[in-house]
C-alpha cells in the first residue's frame, strides 16, 4: 500500500500527524492560563489616568501569547511533521514527457483510425489512470529513440514494442496487424508488398516533384540535378503543393540582409562562399535538424523530412573529393524527400505485434524526484531551533 | 478577583544590615566634615547643626567629644560641652509613611524610609536635638519612638525593624507635630496626600523638608505584556497592556505629579526630593539637600 498523501506529500509515518494537536493544546493552554503580571504599585491613580488617555474602557487587557509560546508551538508542528515522515509525492513532482513516434508505419491503419491514433489513446488512458495532475509534454519523434531518450520521466508511444526495451522510460505500443501495400518507389515504378511477395507495379507512382525557391549554387544545384534524375523526380520552382521534397534557397536581396562568409564542410568535402544568415530552425512549427555548421557552430543547413533550407547564396568549388561532396547532398536528399503518398517500408508495414504498455511511476532518486529525502531533516532541525528560541525567550526575556 | 488585602506586599518590612549602625556614623562624619567647611563661608542645612554658641551642658554619653570645652573641665574638673543656638533645645519630627503602599518593591520603599529616618535621627542626635520618630497608617495608633541620645540610635533600629506596611491612607495623612518642633520631615511616597497638606505644616519657626521614595517599579514601570496593577491600600486593581505607549503615557504623568511637588516646595521654600528606593539612604539625603 503505497504512503497516503497530504497535500501534494506522501507521509511515511502518518500517524505522526496525531502530534499536530499538541501545539494547538500548548496555544489553547496559553490562553486559558495566561494571567497578566500581578504588581503592586503605590501609582495605581496614575495607571488609571493612563488608560483614560488611551480611551480604553474595559479594565482587561488583550490578553496575548507571547512570543516564546508561539515558537514552542511552532517547534511542536515542525517536530510533528518531521515525525510523519514527509516526502514529495512522486506524481505532484513528476513532469512526463510523451515522445510520439512519427515514423511512417504509424500511419497504418489499425481499426477505425491509424496505429498512431491507437498508441495515443494508450498513453491518454494511462496517464489519466496514474498521473492525473501531472503536466505532460507532447513530442513528435521522427527518428527512432535512442539512449537519449531512455529518462525515467519519459512515455514512448509507437506502434512497435522496443526491443531491447527501455530501461528506464516507459512506453505503450498499439501493436498492429500487418498492412500490405506500396512499400517503395523508384522513378515511376512502384513496389508493393502483398503481404508474402513483393509486386513491381510499371508507372504505378507519379513523378515526384522537388521544388527549389530561389537559387542554389551551383555545386548544389548541379548534384540536386543529378539526384532528382537518378531517382525519377522533376525539379522546378513551381508550387510546393504535392512536392515530395522542397529546398529552400535564397535570392541575394537587401531584404534578406547582408550575406556573410562562410567556410564549412562534412563527409570530407569542404567549400566556402556566404550565406544569408543562419538556416532556419524550424518550418511551420516543424523542428529541422542541423545538417551542415560552420566552424562557429551555427546551422548552413538544415532539414527535415519534406525540406531542406539552404541559406547558401555562393559556393566557391568544394575542396576534397568531388565524388565525396556528391554523395554526401545526395544522402541529404535521400533522407529528406517524402515517400510517395501510401509508400511504407516493408519493415514499417510487417506485423507489428500485440498491444503493449510497459510504464511505471518513477522511484525516489531518479533524476526529477526531487530531494524529498530531506524533509524530515530539515523539519527537525526547523523544530528544534524554534524550541530553542523559545527556552531562551522564556528565560532571559521579561514577560512570558 | 482577588482584593489588594489578600495578596501579599513584596516587601513589607525592614531588615538593616549588619554593620548599617556604622555607616550612620560615618554618614554623619561625612556631612560634619563638609558641614565645618561649608558653614565657614555659607549658610547650615536643614538637618546640620549652627556655630552661634549659646551655653554649656554636663557631657553626656554619646555626645560628639568635640564639642567638650576642655578649658571648662580643666576648671571645674567636669566635662561640659558647648551648646550652639541652633541646637539648644531643638525637637524634630520625621513623619515616617508605613502605609501598605510603602511596601512596594523591591527594593521596599518602607527600607529605605526607614534608613533615611534612622540617619535623620542620627543626624538630629549629633546635633544635640531631640527627635520624635512617628510611623503612621490608619488601621494602627502612631507609633512613637523617642531619641535623645547617641545609645537610643540602637534601640531605635530595633524599633523601626518591627515596622511592617500595612493599612491604608490615615484619615489625617498629616502627623500631629508637637508645638515645639523646630523641624519637620516627611518621609514616604507622599500619595496618601497633596502638597497643600503637607506645606500646610510649615510655619514660622518650623522648618519643613520633604523626602518622597518611590519604587524602581513606580519609576520606570517594566514595558511588554499585560500587567494587573493592584493599590495595596484600597484593594482596587487594573490591568493594563504595558507598551510603549502606555509606559510613555505614565512616565508624562509621573513627571507631571512630581513637577507639582517641586513647584509647590519651591514656591515655598521647603526641600523637596524625590529618589527611588534603589538608591542608598546616603544618596536619597544628599539628593534632598536636607543633609
């Protein structure tokens, strides 16, 4: 039986809170036995004349605790709560973070809705059964988890149960049957799977469509070329509506800011020229990932599936192997064109097993529990100081 | 609530210390000494002695031997001791306060009365005048104590020892002071009358001083938390929260009363002190100017 709570505290010793009645039995004391000071004076008709100037009509005074009282019975509570044993509730400290698979086998049907929709609506139902109250943070995840990923305050849905599982992050897997269909596209051939064979369909896929707005250079406008025609796409600079990919590119316009040199390079090859800037982070809310920095660690460009910002206004001839700078754009493009619309992986459309949920609440020590081992140390010594304070009030001080 | 008669004074009677006769001795050689330079160039105090010789008198025991006129002795073959105007059959009357009110302490007023009134009588016997010692409060007759000579001083420790605070205000606050009385000092913390009452005892011929004791508590009242005053004498209580502002509140009206005092002696010419009894019977007459 886990601790109870009290406000947002789980208490190990709740019976220790019985304790709480004794500083209200030591404040209730106080006031019932409370007598002023009895002195004699030989002066009474002065006091009198005193209080008619303070226009005070009642003979009895506000009785009040004195201050040492009120420390002792500050120390009794602090004493009493340090007694039942508090700690922070795991679920009132506990932020989750919920990474959504986005990889295209979610998008398989399962029942009336997609495999994603069901993995969600897992995650929904168990965070609502465990931590109601507690503030979660939905991610779209594109590329698979990783160790990174692997947090005790962290919910995986996808479809598929990881193997080997996490070890600290918990997930929900929707499970799904298996859902034959298009599975690849070269040129304008399709491939589907039928759930034993795959099947070449002849012009079953449309020509894709790269868009590129404004003008690349031309060491990447040519390898773009070149890969377009490699894989059957067309490039133009018409409408990105139903384009497999689009790369941004840009004009050099006074609007756009004063360019800047540039010196940079990957997979072996390197070039200078200037850039308008750094690439953009993010596109339509979409985060897009670093792809190319300069040496100062600021992003030349960057991508994500469907786009490619390319704030590259001049490139002087890459330094390296030719073949090396080819290569290294045309795995960019590769990663970042969409597949035609219904193509999936023939991985991705296997069966993807039975439902699954393996979460937990996370335990004391890990990570974003925070230090709720202390409290009673804390409490104590909080209590005894105020005892002190009190003793040493009730001793030196004049009254009470 | 309890009466003011129920409760118990804090310090109701008088205890001298072993060796106090002596300092009365020595108060007294002090005020001599500075008596002997003062007069010879001013004016005596109240309770100080005059130069103007008026006779001889067969010594007694206890005389103060620098008074024998030692060229009469070597002629008669007796001690005679001069006698000064001043001193010449001079009666004083120290009117000493054993109200229960005189009972407030500590230290209690009625001790530090009474030490007064013991080194007024010292004062008066080294003088050569005779000195009526009166306690005074409503539920007893006076008390009287009579001294003349240096031996009395210790029978009247003795006496004033058995004097305890109690009863309240006399009907007559004011003593009855013999026609003869050349001086007259009230000692006690005057609240159980006015200054009229008490100037109204000088006269001419009658010299008149005025030693008010208050306690330390009645002085500088102890500020922070509720206080129930209670009068000793009446019975009667208040309580009151003691703050800051109350304790400047009774402070105006203590230095009120006591500027009434001073005023009033001064205008007609009778010392007048008021001291705590924290203070030694020493200080409080020196204070007085009446020493």
């Amino acid at each position: 039986m886990s601790a109870p709570e009290l406000l947002a505290l789980e208490w190990t010793r709740p019976l220790g809170l019985l304790a709480l009645s004794l500083p209200i039995a030591v404040l209730l004391a106080s006031r019932l036995f409370e007598r002023p000071v009895e002195i004699a004076t030989g002066t009474l008709d002065l006091w009198k004349r005193v209080r008619a100037v303070r226009s005070t009509d009642s003979t009895r005074s506000r009785l009040r605790i004195p201050l040492a009282v009120w420390l002792l019975a500050a120390g009794l509570a602090l004493g009493a709560l340090a007694l039942a044993g508090p700690k922070l509730s795991p679920r009132a400290s506990r932020e989750l973070r919920v990474l959504v698979d986005r990889s295209p086998s979610m998008e398989l049907p399962l029942g009336a809705g997609t495999r994603r929709d069901r993995a969600v609506e897992m995650a929904r139902h168990w965070i609502d059964e465990n931590v109601p109250e507690a503030p979660v943070e939905w991610i779209d995840r594109r590329r698979p988890f990783g160790p990174e990923d692997d947090r005790a305050d962290t919910l995986w849905v996808t479809d598929v149960a990881p193997h080997p599982p996490p070890e600290r992050a918990g997930f929900v897997a929707s499970g799904g049957d298996a859902a034959p269909g298009p599975i690849a596209v070269d040129g304008e051939t399709r491939y589907d799977w039928d759930g034993e064979r795959i099947v070449e369909v002849p012009n079953g896929a449309p020509k894709r469509r790269v868009v590129v707005s404004g003008d690349l250079p031309r060491p990447i406008a040519d390898v773009l070329a070149a890969w377009a025609g490699a894989r059957g796409a067309e490039v133009d600079a018409g409408n990105e509506e139903h384009s497999s990919l689009v790369v941004h590119a840009y004009h050099p316009d006074p609007h756009n800011g004063p360019a800047r040199h540039v010196d940079a390079g990957r997979d072996g090859w390197r070039a200078k020229g200037s850039v308008l800037g750094p690439a953009q982070s993010s596109f339509a809310g979409i985060p897009l990932e670093t792809w190319l920095a300069d040496d100062g660690g600021n992003a030349v460009v960057t991508f994500d599936k469907g786009q490619v910002d390319c704030p590259w206004i001049r490139m002087e001839d890459p330094s390296g192997d030719p073949a090396a700078f080819a290569v290294s754009w045309a795995k960019l493009f590769d990663d970042a064109v969409l597949a035609p619309p219904g193509v999936v992986e023939l991985g991705e459309r296997r069966a993807a097993g039975d439902e699954k949920i393996v979460a937990r609440l996370p335990q004391a020590g890990e990570g974003f529990d925070r230090g709720s081992g202390n409290f009673p140390s804390w409490l104590a010594l909080a209590a005894t100081g105020c005892v002190l304070i009190a003793v040493g009030l009730a001793r030196f001080g004049r009254m009470g | 609530m309890r009466s003011g008669a129920t409760r118990s004074l804090p310090c109701p009677g008088v205890r001298f210390e072993e060796g106090f006769a002596r300092r009365l001795e020595a108060f007294g050689a002090r005020l001599a000494a500075a008596r002997e330079r003062r007069e010879s160039g001013g004016a005596a105090r109240v309770a100080g002695g005059g130069t103007e010789f008026v006779g001889f008198r067969p010594y007694a025991l206890g005389d103060d031997p620098r008074t024998i006129d030692w060229d009469l002795v070597a002629r008669s073959g007796r001690a005679w001791v001069k006698v000064s105007r001043r001193e010449a059959g001079e009666r004083w009357l120290i009117a000493l306060d054993t109200t229960a009110s005189m009972g407030v302490g500590p230290p209690g007023k009625l001790q530090r009365a009474a030490e007064v009134a013991a080194a007024l009588a010292s004062l008066a016997v080294a003088a050569g005048a005779r000195v009526q010692i009166v306690a005074r409060s409503r539920e007893r007759e006076p008390r009287l104590f009579e001294v003349a000579r240096r031996p009395d001083l210790v029978l009247l420790l003795a006496f004033l020892e058995e004097l305890r605070a109690h009863g309240s205000r006399p009907d007559h606050p004011m003593p009855r002071v013999p026609p003869d009385a050349s001086r007259v000092f009230l000692v006690g913390d005057l609240r159980d009358s006015s200054p009229e009452e008490a100037l109204a005892l000088r006269r001419r011929g009658r010299e008149l001083a005025l030693v008010q004791i208050l306690a330390p508590i009645e002085i500088l009242p102890p500020q922070g938390g509720a206080v129930e005053w209670w009068d000793p004498e009446e019975g009667a209580t208040l309580t009151l929260e003691v703050d800051s502002t109350a304790r400047g509140a009774y402070e105006t009206e203590l230095a009120r009363e006591i500027e009434l005092w001073r005023t009033a002696c001064a205008q007609r010419g009778v010392p007048y002190s008021c001291s705590s009894s924290a203070s030694t019977f020493e200080e409080i007459l020196l204070k007085s100017a009446v020493a």
